[in-house]
C-alpha cells in the first residue's frame, strides 16, 4: 500500500512539475516517474542520469551549432565530406519562402530546430497545397519544451529543411542506425525499423552481435544480417563523434550501398525513457 502511494504521488507531482520549480527538482520528479527510480543527477552513474547531469550542468556552446540540422551539415562536409549529405532541395524559415512548384514529386521535409517534426511526401500531386502549406507551418511554429531542459535547442532558428526523399529496395523508409559513441569509439547500435509505420527496435554491439535489450512499448525488430557498410559508417560516426564524451550518429545505409548522414542528438529520449532490461540504462553508463 505503500509503495503505491509514492508512486501515486511521484506521478502527481511530476505531472504539476513547471519551470517554477528549480530545474533539478523537476528533473529528478520526471525522470523518478519514467524511470523508476530516483535519479542521482548530481553523481549519475547511469545512462539516463549522464543524460540529466549533461542538461543541468554540462553547458557546451556547440551543441546548439550541432542539434541544429541546418548548421551541423557544414560540421559533416568539414568532417567526412559532402558526398554523405542528402540533396536539399528548400530551406525556408518563413512560410512565404516556400515554393512548392519547384519541389520535385517525393521529398522529406523536417524541422531544423526541433526533434520528430518529419514529414514523408511521396505523390507531390495528390497532396492539398492549403493543407501541406498548414503542417508546415506548425512545424516552423513549434519548439522544443523548456520543460526539457535541453538548453541548445533555445539557439537553434525555426526552419525547415526540404530534402531528398531517401529509398531502399527492401523497406519503405531506410533502416535508421543509431552509433552511440563514447569518448570517439562506437560501442552499441541501435536500428529501427519501418519508421513512420510500426517502428520496432534492436540493438546490437559493435561487433554486430545481437542483444535482447529494447525499450517499453516497442517491440524487437528482427536479427538482420551484418551490413555491408556497417565498418563504414562506424569511421564516418567515429569521425562525427572524435571530441565529443557522448553523442547519438543517426545514419542511414539505403539499400546497403551508400551512407548518409540524419543527425547529431545529445540527449537520447531526454534521459527519460528506460530499457529492457533495465540494467542496460547501468551498463551503458559505464562507458560514458
């Protein structure tokens, strides 16, 4: 009976949690709601809690230059070279800007200063211009919470980025490898599945053996063989990632023949979603 009314009263408190309260209190409230278990953010030794500690106290002027998808390209020309960048067809800042005539039939378009605002457009002429018109302008309105305390974000300028429709022979959107890297080494990677559909994930360790490790919610992608270009994109997420303690390298390998770069990402679920199991959350912070 007890345990339940803490855990009525974490839920309660973390649901009124606001920036009226000091940002390490109500990180803690969410992340003890999410996770669990309650966080030592000061002292982390966990993933999650290495995540939490990097918002509140690791300021680092960078990230914002590179969470910002527009900026950090020049970051991977400089890097790795122009050939993994995709093709851009519009960047617009203002509505106004767009012209949709000039857009060829299929093309992604994706918020420069925001996570998960990614719309796929494969049949230009079967979609209402008024309406495409209206989602994106949510999307050049819309900001990341403060309530998330990830403070690089606040720099990045509203934008959106029109760019080349990626395509796989055996799946409707490339599979997204995610490289956590640590200190410059790849150590886990994380693939999902059929995004924008019924996304599924699984993770695997550097030398491509699969783990049982997943998150709530979200069910395992089947084992898939070793990618041809999987000893290519750890150099290129390696390269990314070479000063840097911790970063997320999203890539994509369209039907295993070329790597393309999606994004850098600093806080991974904002440090509030736990694994399966949960031990992993201690393993991973291990390497961190």
């Amino acid at each position: 009976m007890r345990g339940s009314r803490i855990r009525d009263f974490v839920r309660s408190a973390a649901r009124t949690a606001s920036l009226a309260l000091p940002p390490l209190v109500d990180e803690t409230l969410r992340m003890w709601r999410n996770l669990g278990y309650i966080p030592n953010i000061r002292n982390p030794s966990t993933f999650n809690e290495k995540i939490a500690h990097r918002k509140l106290y690791a300021w680092d002027r960078k990230f914002t230059e590179l969470a910002d998808k527009w900026v950090v390209r020049d970051y991977v020309k400089s890097r790795v070279g122009e050939e993994y960048l995709t093709e851009v067809y519009q960047h617009i800042t203002n509505i106004k800007d767009l012209d949709f005539e000039a857009l060829p039939e299929s093309f992604v378009a994706k918020g420069r200063h925001d996570s998960g605002s990614v719309m796929l457009i494969d049949h230009k002429s079967r979609e209402d211009v008024q309406l495409l018109r209206e989602r994106f302008e949510q999307i050049l309105r819309r900001r990341i919470s403060p309530t998330y305390h990830e403070y690089w974000y606040a720099g990045i300028p509203a934008g959106i980025i029109i760019e080349e429709r990626l395509r796989d022979e055996n799946h409707f959107v490339p599979l997204d490898f995610k490289f956590l890297v640590f200190h410059g080494r790849v150590e886990f990677i994380q693939v999902f599945h059929d995004r924008h559909i019924r996304t599924s994930v699984r993770f695997y360790d550097r030398a491509w053996n699969p783990l049982s490790v997943g998150r709530p919610g979200m069910p395992l992608a089947p084992v898939i063989q070793r990618p041809r270009q999987l000893a290519h994109m750890i150099a290129v997420a390696e390269t990314l990632a070479d000063d840097l303690d911790f970063v997320r390298v999203d890539l994509y390998a369209p039907s295993d023949r070329r790597v393309v770069f999606g994004e850098l990402t600093f806080a991974p679920a904002s440090g509030r979603r736990p694994f399966v199991p949960r031990s992993f959350d201690w393993e991973l912070g291990r390497y961190w």
